[in-house]
C-alpha cells in the first residue's frame, strides 16, 4: 500500500520494495497451460444429443443449450488461467495476466488462494475425466463457509465422516490438471479422500 506523504507523492523506498516483490512473484509464477478438452467435449455432446431427432435426421432445437454450454465454456477457457505462485493458487484473467508482464500483476483477492488455508482438493468425476476442480479453504471467511456447496461439506454428518469445514469452490476443469496437481504436491495440499468432503 502507498502512504500519501501529502503532496501525492510515493516514498522512494516503498516504490522499490513494491518493485522489487512484483518482480519476484512474476518470477515465481507457474500459469497452468489451458486446457479445451472439457469446452469442445461439451460442445460436441451437447450438441449432438440434439442435432437429430430420432425420427428424422433434423436439427432440433434441444441441440441449442448443449452449444451455448459449450461455447460459454470455449469463451471462459480464452479468458482465465488458473496461477500457482509460492503461496498460492488464483484464478486470474488472462487479459490482466499477459497485458504487461511484471507491471500489471493483477489479481483479485478474493480469487487468490494461499495453500497453508487449503483443507482439500480434487478433481471431478476423477482426474482422468476432470469436469470440475474441487478446492476447499479456510481462508474465507468463516461466516461464507456453508454457502453454496458448503452447506452440506460442513454439515455435521461430513464433519463426523472426519471432513475439514471450511469454503467450497467449484472451478470448471478448463486447466491441466496435471501440471495442477504436481503443484499442489509440491505445496503439501492435501488431496481429498472420498469419504470426506
């Protein structure tokens, strides 16, 4: 944060040191490559659920949604990346991340996750089919934790099952998993067993 000395001017000093920690987040940053298996395999299935009628090889109109999904998803996977640094995982917009290199690190921190918050992670169905990519956190604040999907991963069923409370994300699987994976490893996340949750 800047200080306002009163004449609008930023201290020297804070400025490098700003400078100086930019430049070794950009340095520490690892951007999971994207992936458009999920986008294009829910574009050719939705839409091909519906393009014909069983009756008579006509487009229907149920074709529509499963496109719209799919071209959502296409639109998305273009927009965002998923980003590991050295404490933590964000989910960051592209525009903002390659715009101009270490000078406009950009991250909204409510999309900025530090692993030593991590309860859980994991990938959904599984992650060799991954639709979505299961993140649970204590880093939100705990009044958040039952919204959504919260409410019943911090029930007190889950909880007795030996589950971790804590906020639920859902992020759809539009990065490598793989490359995800190895850098939650590598940052001792705890995968998530599957009588937890």
């Amino acid at each position: 944060h800047h200080t306002d000395l009163g004449h609008g001017k930023v201290p020297q000093l804070s400025s490098r040191c700003n400078q100086r920690r930019r430049l070794e987040l950009f340095a520490a940053m690892e951007v999971i490559e994207p992936s458009y298996n999920l986008a294009v395999g829910a574009t050719v299935l939705g839409t091909a659920f519906g393009v014909y009628d069983l009756r008579t090889p006509r487009p229907t109109i149920h074709s529509i949604p499963g496109l719209i999904f799919g071209l959502l998803l296409l639109y998305q996977t273009s927009l965002h990346r998923f980003v590991i640094d050295d404490s933590s995982f964000s989910l960051m917009s592209k525009q903002h991340l390659f715009a101009s290199g270490e000078n406009n690190l950009v991250s909204d921190s409510s999309r900025r996750w530090e692993f030593n918050h991590f309860a859980n992670y994991d990938f959904f169905p599984s992650r060799e089919f991954p639709i979505l990519v299961y993140v649970k956190e204590t880093q939100t604040p705990s009044h958040k934790w039952n919204d959504g999907p919260g409410k019943a991963a911090n029930s007190d069923e889950a909880l007795a099952r030996g589950a971790r409370p804590g906020a639920v994300h859902f992020f759809p699987a539009f990065g490598d998993v793989a490359q995800m994976e190895a850098a939650f490893h590598q940052h001792k996340c705890q995968k998530l067993f599957h009588n937890k949750i």
